[in-house]
C-alpha cells in the first residue's frame, strides 16, 4: 500500500456526489419546513373556526329567539366585577364577556385549555400524517365524524357548570368517556402503517354499538324517530346517531381487510371466541350501567 492510499479514502466522494447531497437535504429541509408551517397553521385555525361554525348556524337557524341587545342601556347586575379591579363596581354596563371568579369559572377554563390542546395536537399529528402521505382514509373518516360529539360533551358541560344543572351530568359523562376510548383508538389507526387487528376494531365497534343502543332508548327515539323533539333535538340527535353507524360499518369493512390478508373465509374467522365474549361483555354491562344513570 502506498502514501496516496492511506491519505485518501478509498470511496472519496466526487464534487459531484457531495453537490448532489447538498441539494437534496436543502430541498427536503425546505420542504420539511413548509410542512411544519402548514401543520401548525391548520392545526391552530380548527380550533378557532369550529366555533365560529356552530354559534354562527345557531344563530341563523333560531334567530326568532335572539334576544336583541341595547348595549348603551343594558346593566349586568350579577357580576361580581372581580376581574375588573378597580374599573367596576356594582351593576355593570354592557360587556361582550362576563364572568364571575368561582369554583365552575375555574372548571370551565380547565376542561376548555384541556379540550383545546388535545383538538391541537391531534390535528397537528393528523396533517402532519397527511404530508407524509400516510394517512388510512377510512380512519380518517370516522375521526372527522367524531369531532361534533366531542364538541357537544364540551359545550354541555360548559353548560351544565355555568347553570349549575347537573340533572344529566352522568348520563354526558357516560358518553363522553365512552367516546374517548373509541377516538383514541380511531386516532392510533389513522397511521396506516400501524396494523389493523380484530381486537382494534372491536374496540371501535363495541362503543358504537353501545351508544346505538342506549341512544336508542332515549332521545333518539324520542326526538327523531316519533317526531317529538325539537329542530335543535332533532338535529343534536342525528349528529350524534350517524357517526355511530360509520363507528359500526368501517370496522366491519376493516375486519373484512383483515379476513383477506388473513385469508380466513369471513371477517367472523379472525375474531376469537375471548374476543367476541369480550365484546359482548363489555357492550352489556355498560348499556346496563347507562340504564342507571
């Protein structure tokens, strides 16, 4: 071996190489960063915009029960006037927020900052999915069709804390944290790199089932299916319903998928006997409990 072999590796790279290199980790950082925006971005303004939606239709949809507003003559005289120092005392102008510094105020603002950072971060981890182009469509889906139902646990509690109304506290916790567990596992699946299995579905799908059949006998058919309720109730009542049915069909469908790559003959044959019992269980003794409450 001579000098020129120990002083040069034996692969040096060209001039070539190294510019071709360069290129490409500064168009993958560029690209990267304007992916990072985009999520950060999206993710700030659903948030913002879903609001927006739903007290602007409510109050086109019901605007013969707004109640008109003078803002030079109008008084609060149930305001405690404490976030105001000095500035206020007694009875209060108008005000385009009031709010009393109580034990609710303070859980309001919790369960709001909580349910607004798990709406971020989900939506930030969902776009950022979708510019890895490893988004699962059908998971997607239901995951959209899951925001009403989670924006509706948030207002009623919001509702139920600023009215001090706790008649169906229960019952609203019983959905919301059933709910839960079924986003949470719609949410893990969004990534179609992680494996779809029997027991993952029959999470989803068990929940579904659950809230149809203790839905079934309560408001739904109440409101909707004899006509009883309300347009509000109405409308409350089918957003909720549908997103059940798509939490029942796409894991059926999923399971099918699985029957496939499984090459068992039916979606049946990849669900274990534990599983099914399991399932069933579950579905039971909480439609049981939601008879309670």
């Amino acid at each position: 071996m001579n000098s020129s072999e120990l002083l040069l590796p034996k692969h040096a790279p060209s001039r070539e190489d190294k510019s071709s290199d360069t290129t490409s980790i500064s168009i993958h950082s560029k690209l990267w960063s304007k992916a990072s925006v985009l999520t950060v971005f999206g993710a700030a303004l659903i948030p913002i915009f879903i609001p927006f939606f739903h007290l602007g239709l409510i109050s086109k949809i019901w605007e013969e029960y707004n109640f008109p507003v003078d803002m030079k003559k109008c008084s609060c005289d149930c305001w405690d006037t404490i976030f105001k120092g000095p500035y206020d005392r007694g009875p209060a102008g108008y005000k385009h927020v009031y709010f009393n510094i109580t034990s609710n105020t303070f859980k309001i603002w919790s369960l709001t900052v909580f349910a607004l950072l798990l709406l971020y971060e989900s939506s930030k981890y969902i776009l950022k999915l979708f510019f890895e182009r490893q988004v699962r469509v059908s998971m997607l889906v239901l995951l959209l069709l899951s925001v009403y139902p989670h924006y509706y646990a948030w207002w009623s509690c919001f509702n139920y804390w600023n009215d001090d109304f706790y008649d169906q506290w229960n019952h609203q916790m019983f959905f919301s944290i059933t709910e839960m567990i079924s986003t949470l596992m719609v949410i893990h699946l969004v990534d179609r790199r992680v494996a779809v299995t029997s027991s993952k579905c029959l999470v989803i799908l068990s929940v579904a089932v659950l809230h149809i059949l203790a839905s079934g006998f309560d408001q739904f058919v109440e409101n909707v299916v004899r006509g009883n309720g309300m347009l509000h109730q109405v409308l409350r009542d089918v957003f909720i319903m549908v997103p059940d049915l798509f939490h029942v069909a796409v894991p059926l469908l999923e399971l099918r998928g699985v029957a496939r790559r499984l090459r068992a003959p039916s979606a049946a044959h990849v669900v274990t006997t534990r599983q099914f019992c399991a399932s069933l269980g579950f579905i039971t003794s909480m439609w049981l409990i939601s008879r309670i409450l």
